[in-house]
C-alpha cells in the first residue's frame, strides 16, 4: 500500500494540481477531488477482481489480453510502459528543486547544468534500488511517506489554526461543507478540472505490479490499491481544504501558472522559517514517486517480453537480486533520454509531455475497466455482488473515462491551451505527442506480430467458474 500511494506522490500531485483546479471551480476544488475519486475507486475494483484469477505482474496489459485479445492488450501495455517514460525524468527534477530550495541552494536550482545533473544521478539511484530488490524498495518507501504525510499534515494544521486565529497574511476564507459540492462550479471548468483530478489519483496501481513478488499475491495486492485511493482522498480533500482556507481563491488562481512552486510560495507565507517543511514534502514525494513509478513499466515490460510480445532479453531475471534488471534500466535510460531531450526544448514541452499523460492513463485504466466486465460476463447476473462490483462499477468507471479522455482530446487540440503556446502540425503539443506514442506503439506492435507471432495467437477467455468462487488455486 504504500507503494501505491508513493506512487502517486501525493504532495507532489497537489502542488502541481491545486492552483489551476481552483482557478477553474474556485472554492469547490474540494469536491472535486471527491468527483475524480470515484472512477478511480471504481476501476480499483477491477484491479482488484482481475489481479485474483490473474497474479502476472503487467496487470492491464496480461488481463486485457485475457479478456480482449492480443492486440488490444498489447496496447494496453504500452500505454503504461511509456506513463513511466514520459513522468520519471520530471519526478527527479522536482525531488531535485525542492531539495535544493529546503537547503537553502537556491542558485543550484536555478542552474540548469546543476539541476539536470542530480536529476539523472537521482534517476540512477532510485533505478539501483529498484533492481537491487523490493525489500529494499519497501524500506525507503516506508521511510519517504511517513516524512512525506507528516510534512503534509504539519502544513494543514498550521495553515487552519492561522485561518481560525485570523493571522494569516492572505485572504483566508472559513472553511465550509459547501466545498465538497463537486458540482458547484460545474460545465466546462468542472471538465477541466476531473482531467487534472485523475492525473493526481495516478499511479495507485504500482501495489498491484508488485503481485508476482509479494505474500497472499491473489488478494494483498487488490486491497492495497483499493485501501490507496481511499487514504488518498482523505489527503488529498483535507490539504485542498486548508490550502484554499489559508489563501483565498484569489491568490491561487494568480499563481496557478506556478504549477508545483505554489506549495513553495504557500509555505514561506504560512510557516516563515519553516517553510523546508513543505519544500522536503514535496522532494520527498517526488522522490519517492520517481522510484515506484518505474515499478509499473519495467514489470509491464517483462510481463510482455516473457509472451513473446517484447524481445525476449527483456524478460531478464538478475540471478542475484531477482528482479527484472534488463528491463528496469532500459525504463530508466529511456526516460533519462526522454528527460534531457525535451528539457533542451524548453521547460513548457516538458510540462506538456506531461499533460499528455491524461490521454495514456484515461486510455489504460479504461480498458482495464471493460477488459473486467468482458471476462466475468458469464458470471455477473450471478448475484448483485458481482453485477456491481465486478461489472458495473468498473464499466461506469470505464465510461466517465473515455468520457474525460473525449473531452481532453478536444482541449488539447487547442494550442491556446497547452505550456507552450505554440502549434504543431496545427495541434496542441500534448496532443501531438499522445498522437506520437501511439503511432509508434503500433508500428512497434506490427513489427513484433511479424517477428514473433507466438503472443498473437492467444484467444480472448472467460473467467473460470472455479476461480470466480475460489475453489482452487489461479
């Protein structure tokens, strides 16, 4: 469990979110963390349901092939293989900044040359560890979200009692019940705002990854994803509350533009000297989150390669850490690349490369939600347990979903609407590199068919009546 919600990085994802939701809805930023919690609970269930007939460690990518077919599956795998790519290199970069700030080293952070360098050192070493073994990455994740939620909490509660103290030096608001409300804002902010809201309960699947590695593999892991959006909400509802309380809409709808250095601005108004408090939450959840993140990719990879649907070399096992080495580094060398390469471009195309991000998740989790309900379909007129939690739960999931990833799709067409403000080949730049990932994950997929057929001849199944009522082992 506490992979998963490392994974998410939680302070991390508030930072970044915060300012633009609440420019958005205003005082109901809140609710809508309530609103974008319940697809993730609902496609929570699915994992969990899936992972208990099916203990493989690529998740989506095994299931929908179970239940789809190869080549939505394949799909299904490279969606989350390339969310690892694409997030790694931006994760360090803060742990990095925000390290550097609660230090004092300012003029480190703003060094380029600095910054890059202990961002790809950082990269390596939470790679080393990974690879070195999950017991190893267990004990530093302990470590890192125990500093990561009581930094957190330390903020809310200094930044309520000043609300309530009337000595806070912004424009604090009491706060109210009417925030919970996720529909007060609604219409199109109301959009825009879930699409940020999926983005920060991201990354709460990595406990399942771990399936193959972990004791009671057929039920830990479910309930650990599950038990993570859960404790999620309640961060993430309790820390918007006292951030919007301390500082007004006002103030946070002008520094939306900060993305993640809003938390820096918020931490030396409300805590003075403490503000390392709030700085260390944030490197330490990006720190973490750069760790668990290449969990779900390299597991993914080797669950493919051990199918024959990715070369097989990347189905390596380290003879002495027993971990998928092979392909664990080759995450991290890509995303390291991906990191450099498009930091040279500018900052902004690196914050677009991560706005293209919503279009994978919504595209993965989706899928997982359908592949649930087309793989127990025979069983889930069996009683009202399994019709709604094992399929209508994940399909409403599934459907709100494709919904937002429609509606996203739309605004990133838009360059007005991306970081950088420019066009390619007439689109938004997230767009455009959704777009790109995909296409060469077909090519890719194509060139795999012809090479290796072995994976392409699997058949979509049902679930086996067997397991659905636990009668025998999966």
């Amino acid at each position: 469990m506490v992979i998963g919600l490392n994974s998410t990085s939680p302070a991390y994802s508030l930072a970044a979110a915060i300012g633009p939701v609440v420019a958005l809805v205003g005082v109901y930023a809140p609710g809508v963390m309530v609103a974008s919690f319940v697809p993730m609970l609902l496609i929570a269930s699915a994992f969990y349901y899936l992972n208990k007939v099916d203990q493989d460690c690529g998740t989506t990518f095994s299931w929908v092939t179970r239940a789809m077919g190869p080549w939505a599956g394949w799909l299904g795998g490279w969606a989350i293989a390339m969310t690892g790519v694409l997030v790694v290199g931006s994760l360090a970069d803060v742990a990095v900044t925000f390290a550097l700030l609660a230090f004092g080293l300012d003029s480190w952070a703003e060094n380029e040359f600095v910054r890059q360098s202990l961002t790809v050192l950082v990269i390596l070493v939470m790679t080393a560890l990974c690879v070195i073994g999950t017991e190893l990455s267990a004990k530093v994740q302990n470590v890192l979200i125990l500093a990561q939620v009581a930094c957190l909490l330390a903020f809310a509660v200094v930044a309520l009692y000043r609300v309530y103290a009337d000595t806070g030096t912004l424009g604090s608001i009491d706060p109210s019940f009417s925030w919970l409300n996720p529909f007060g804002a609604g219409g199109a902010p109301l959009t825009a705002s879930l699409l940020l809201g999926v983005f920060i309960y991201w990354g709460w699947e990595s406990a399942v990854n771990l399936t193959e590695e972990v004791e009671d593999s057929a039920t830990a892991p479910g309930k650990a994803a599950i038990w993570s959006t859960v404790i999620l909400l309640v961060t993430y509802v309790s820390v918007a509350i006292a951030v919007v309380a301390y500082a007004g809409t006002a103030y946070l709808s002008e520094n939306a533009a900060e993305e993640e250095f809003v938390f820096a601005l918020l931490a030396g108004e409300s805590m003075g000297s403490w503000d390392w408090v709030v700085l260390l939450a944030v490197s330490t959840s990006a720190l973490a989150s750069t760790q668990t993140t290449i969990i779900p990719a390299s597991r993914t990879a080797l669950s493919m390669a051990r199918r024959r649907a990715l070369p097989a070399h990347y189905a390596h096992i380290s003879p002495r850490f027993r971990t998928p080495d092979v392909s664990t580094w080759w995450v991290a060398g890509i995303a390291i690349a991906w990191y450099l390469v498009v930091r040279q471009i500018s900052e902004n195309a690196l914050f677009d490369s991560l706005t293209a991000l919503s279009l994978l998740i919504a595209f993965y989790y989706a899928l997982t939600g359908i592949a649930c309900a087309v793989y127990y379909r025979r069983h889930l007129t069996e009683n009202l347990h399994q019709f709604v939690l094992i399929g209508l739960g994940p399909l409403v999931g599934a459907g709100l979903l494709i919904w937002l990833l429609v509606e996203s799709i739309g605004d990133m067409a838009d360059p007005a609407n991306s970081y950088s403000g420019v066009s390619w080949f007439g689109l938004g730049p997230p767009l455009v590199i959704g777009i790109g990932i995909t296409a060469v994950g077909v090519v890719l997929m194509v060139v795999q068919r012809l090479v290796s057929p072995a994976y392409w001849s699997e058949r979509p199944q049902v679930a086996d009546p067997e397991l659905v009522h636990g009668d025998k082992e999966s």
